[in-house]
C-alpha cells in the first residue's frame, strides 16, 4: 500500500477527495451603517459590516472563484414579529441589490429565519411560552418571497417549523418565482456549536432554548425523516448542520438521497480549530484542509465554511 504513497505526486494523483473553492459558501453578516467593519471576537477573522464594506468583501469572494455567500442580517431594530426578515427595504433585502448591483455574477444566498430580527431571539411568534409553528410559517414564506424579489438565487431556511419547505414554495411558485431553489436546513441540531455565531449575529434567545424545534443531537435515523419530509415538500437541495459533529449523518443522507447536500461547517467548528491555532496547538493550513476533506469526504457537495477564503487562497 506505501507504494501509492511514496511521493507528493503518487498522492495527488490518487487523491479520492478533492477539494475546490466552487463547492464552498462564505457565510457575512450584514449591519445598518457605512464603512463599518467591526471583527467579531469569537471568530477572528470575521466581521460585522455594513453595506459598502460587504460589496468589497464579495468583490475578493469572487475574485477567489468561490462558489457564493449566504447573507446574515443585523437590523436596525427589532420587534416581537420579526418585521425586519421580511419588509422589502430590510438589511438583507438592501445587501442583495447592491451585491447584485456591484458585483455581478456573484452567487447570493439568503438565510431564511427569524431570530435575528425579533426582540425574544427565538425562531418564531411565540404563544404560551413556544415558537407557533403554523403562524411562524406565514413570516419565513413572505421572507423568502422578499429575498426572491430583492435577487437572491437561493433561499436557505433555517428555522426548522414543520411544513417551511411547502409554505416557502407555494409563495415562490404563486408569485413568478418557480425557478429559484430552496436549500432546506433539514437536519439541524440543537448544538453547542452555535455559541459564537449568536454573538455574531446577536441571536442568543432572551429565554429558553431552541431545543423544542431544532432537533436533538442523539436522534440520526430522525434526521433521515426530517430530510425526506423536506424533499417531498419541494426542497432541491439539504443541508446538515453542524458538519464534523454529524460527519456519519452526512455519509448517511449522501447514501440516500441523490440530490445536493450542503453542510454547515458552524461557528464553533471554526473558532475551535482558530483557538488552537493561536495557542499554537494546531497547523492552521493542516487543520482547515483536514477538516474541510473530512466533510467532502463525508458526502458534502457544498460547504459553508467561515474558512472559505483562506482555504480559496490556498487551494488556487
């Protein structure tokens, strides 16, 4: 077996898993202001920005060949019904069109959920102490149909309501816009690994948790069901999130399902392996190659990774 091994070129030669700028997704958040480029402190390397520094930020994106961004919006203000998600002249509507205004061609995807944009932080409308599926139903279809119509090629929600798949494309079909995919969170924990991203994208709940919506971290052969319900509902694509932790359900959905798979490589992934790095415990190049690999290898056709850009670097 060490024969195939001997040398850099023997092993780029039989590489199994290969890895390219085009399958990766940088997620960005967006804020309200002009020439802001605040650096998230959980997540070194990464930035709140406001509008003008986002256009920049996707101009080098694509500049790097990678595959696209998905859009994170920090309101001006917020309210118990998640009115900035949806009105037409929210924070992400504004970063689509001066994305798709300024840096043509640029893939734009647009996260689908409430949490940043209500007072309570939760996912929802909230009755008796709980997210209201049915009603929160209602916001996400006039959110996502916001986001078609401001340009976004797709749409990504992430809020785990039953049923979000079949609202968000009835309202997308009913109003011209038939062609515009849906990349469906289907199997998204409840995890752990989320603590930096709520700093990021100031979305920590005001009380409880997320845990009667999202999906516990112990159940695999429940996430399959998650995933076949929102392909049944119209879904054109999945996504498993987080990455690393759920590698053996991303292997899983890749056995099953012969569509698309995207998983998240999430916040505390990245800032995991970037503390590491800083204490001088890990390679930062080894690790976020390694770690990328292991999730393609997995099964994953598309990585949204905080890494997308050194990684870029590195693999041109």
């Amino acid at each position: 077996m060490r024969r195939l091994r001997s040398s850099e070129a023997i092993r780029s030669l039989v590489r199994e898993t290969l890895l390219h700028p085009r399958r990766f997704i940088l997620p960005l958040f967006v804020c309200p202001g002009e020439g802001i480029r605040r650096e998230i402190g959980s997540m070194p390397g990464n930035y709140q920005m406001s509008i003008d520094e986002l256009v920049k930020e996707c101009t080098e994106v694509r500049s790097l060949g990678i595959g696209g961004v998905i859009l994170f919006g920090l309101p001006e203000s917020k309210d118990e019904i998640a009115s900035g998600a949806y009105a037409d002249d929210g924070i992400v509507q504004q970063a689509i069109r001066a994305i798709r205004r300024e840096v043509p061609g640029l893939l734009i995807v647009t996260d689908v959920c409430n949490c940043e944009y209500t007072s309570h932080g939760h996912c929802g409308y909230i009755k008796d102490g709980d997210v209201d599926n049915d009603t929160t139903l209602q916001w996400l279809a006039k959110s996502a149909l916001s986001h078609a119509r401001a340009g976004a090629d797709i749409v990504a929600p992430s809020d785990m309501m039953d049923g979000r798949v079949a609202a968000i494309r009835q309202a997308l079909d009913a109003n011209g816009f038939e062609r515009i995919p849906i990349l469906s969170y289907a199997a998204k924990f409840a995890s752990v690994f989320y603590g930096p991203f709520r700093e990021a994208a100031d979305s920590a709940p005001q009380f409880g948790d997320r845990r009667s919506y999202q999906m516990d971290p112990a159940n695999g052969r429940e996430a399959m069901r998650e995933i076949e319900l929102d392909l049944e509902e119209g879904a054109d694509m999945i996504m498993v999130k987080p990455a690393m932790p759920y590698l053996d359900l991303i292997c899983e959905a890749r056995r099953r399902f012969d569509v698309p798979i995207a998983a998240y490589q999430v916040s505390g992934e990245y800032s995991m392996i970037m503390a590491a790095v800083r204490n001088g415990w890990l390679d930062h190049d080894r690790a976020m190659l390694e770690s990328l690999t292991s999730i393609t290898r997995a099964g994953a056709t598309i990585i949204l990774t905080y890494f997308a850009k050194p990684a870029a670097r590195l693999l041109g």
